[in-house]
C-alpha cells in the first residue's frame, strides 16, 4: 500500500531548507529548562499506573527482545487503542508511557503500549516493520486479553505519531492520532537526528507517511502544543492535507503545550485531547467519525 501521490514527491518543504543553524527546529528538549524532568514525571505515573490498574505485562509480539507490549483492558469488548511512544526513534520505552493507559481506561477503551527497537542499533526500517508487527499481533490476539481486536486506533507522540501512521499505510485501522508527530522525514536529514537516522532522499520519501497512501479512508487527528517550533506544526498539516485528498476526515488544531505536556495531557480522562482521541475508538467500528477540519 505504500505508493506515493500520482503527482509524484513533492519538493522538500522550504522550512527545512537550512535548519543547522544554531538553534535547530527539531530539537524540543532545547525549548525546556531541563526534559528529564518530564521523563521523570511520566516514568513515576506509569509505575503507579502498573501498580494500581490490571495489565498484562511483556506481551510478545515479535522475535527479539524488544518487541514488547503491555494490555491495560478496563473491561470485555473494549475498543482498542495502540499506543507508541517518542524519543526520535532512539531513546525511551514502553515503561515510560503506561500513564497513557490511565486517560484512555477512564473511557473504557483498552490501551496497548508498544516497545521497539531503537536506532542507531536497528534501521528505520525495522522500526516501522515492528510496529506494524505489534498492530497485526493485537488483531489476531487481543481478543484473548478482552480487548475488541475489530476496532483499533493507532496512535503516538512525536516519533510514535510516524510509527502510528505508517501502520495506517501498512493495514487498515479505525482512526490515527498523532500528537507532535512527524510525518515528512526529508527535513529531517538536515537536523541533528540525521545523526543516528542516516537517511538518504529516497529512504525517507519511503518512510514518510505524508507522502505515501493510507490502507484505507481514516480518520485523522493530529495535535501539536502551541509552544513547539512552526516547523512541527507543518508536519502535521503535511499528513492532514495529504491524506484528505484520499477522503480521510482529517483534523488539526494546536495546544497550550510545549511538545512533552502535550502528551502528558493523556494521563487525564477528562483532558480535552484525551477526549477527543477516546471517542474515535469509542465510535469505531460504528461509524465513520467526521472530524471537522481546520485550515
């Protein structure tokens, strides 16, 4: 299914012409006084998140080590929501982002919080090919946990919000959320993630969702936190643009976040973006969900 548009590639947007300049775009750790301390806070929600709430833990979904998952179900026949974390597809874990389950639970939808490989160790490629590989596992094997494998929504912060898109490319799926995602990685071969990335023109053509077709008409929404670089605010406008020319409801709008309390607002059930994002899974496998569009 990954097929570029007919009109061929697009130029490389013109805001990432020259981003090594001193302050890079991409670089949202720079735009916060200190960003362990938001690592710190999620990793102590998602230990207290584990220790109160019913999960399966290390679920595998793969052959090597770290093609995990865990399953928090609030109850049977709960709608599916699939969630990968950030970190520029080299750095955290799934043990960081359980707090997310908390949001979502509080709705009675089910969360499945993947881990992956990280790069430099492993390509791009492979990345991708897990996450893909996590989503087609929970189809074939999340009922036997509880969870409603027919209705999933895929989803993601910043390098996650790649990874959920990429698998609305690969397979069809409910609806995509992609908070702070990234979905034209051309810009990216001219930032400090290149570093560990080492893409060439054509691999990152083929590994941007905003270039390629999805599985299926989808619902899209994607988020990103007023206090981030324009730069992620075009990357969600490069998926929501592109893919309403293939009838997806596609939906953009931006926060009163910087790019890491945008996803923190996910350990709240009653938190706007929570909500949001809980009534696509609510709604699938329903309806199609019409999400109004903004410019």
């Amino acid at each position: 299914m990954e097929r570029s548009r007919e009109s061929g590639l697009p130029p490389v947007p013109n805001h990432a012409a020259a981003v090594k300049a001193a302050a890079d775009p991409y670089d949202a750790a720079a735009t916060v006084p200190d960003v362990t301390v938001h690592f710190a806070r999620w990793r102590a929600w998602s230990d207290g998140v584990r220790a109160q709430m019913l999960h399966a833990r290390d679920l595998r979904y793969g052959p090597s080590e770290d093609e995990t998952l865990d399953l928090v179900v609030p109850h049977t026949g709960a709608p599916l929501l699939v969630f990968f974390h950030g970190g520029y597809w080299r750095r955290l874990h799934k043990d960081d982002h359980t707090f997310v389950a908390r949001g979502f639970a509080g709705h009675g939808i089910a969360t499945a919080i993947v881990n992956y490989s990280l790069a430099p160790a492993v390509k791009l490629e492979e990345i991708v090919a897990q996450a893909r590989r996590s989503v087609a596992w929970l189809r074939a094997h999340a009922h036997e946990r509880g969870a409603d494998a027919t209705r999933i929504v895929v989803a993601g912060h910043s390098a996650g919000g790649h990874l959920a898109a990429m698998c609305a490319v690969d397979a069809p799926v409910s609806a995509v959320a992609t908070l702070s995602g990234l979905h034209d990685l051309r810009p990216l071969m001219h930032t400090f993630v290149q570093e560990w990335l080492q893409l060439d023109e054509a691999r990152a053509a083929a590994m941007s969702p905003a270039l390629l077709t999805p599985a299926t008409p989808t619902t899209v929404l994607a988020r990103t936190g007023s206090r981030e670089s324009m730069d992620f605010h075009q990357q969600a406008r490069d998926l929501t643009d592109a893919w309403r020319a293939y009838d997806c409801d596609t939906s953009y709008a931006p926060t009163d976040d910087n790019h890491f309390t945008l996803v923190e607002r996910l350990h709240d059930p009653n938190d706007p973006v929570t909500t949001e994002i809980a009534e696509l899974a609510l709604a699938s496998g329903k309806r199609r969900v019409k999400v109004s569009t903004t410019a």
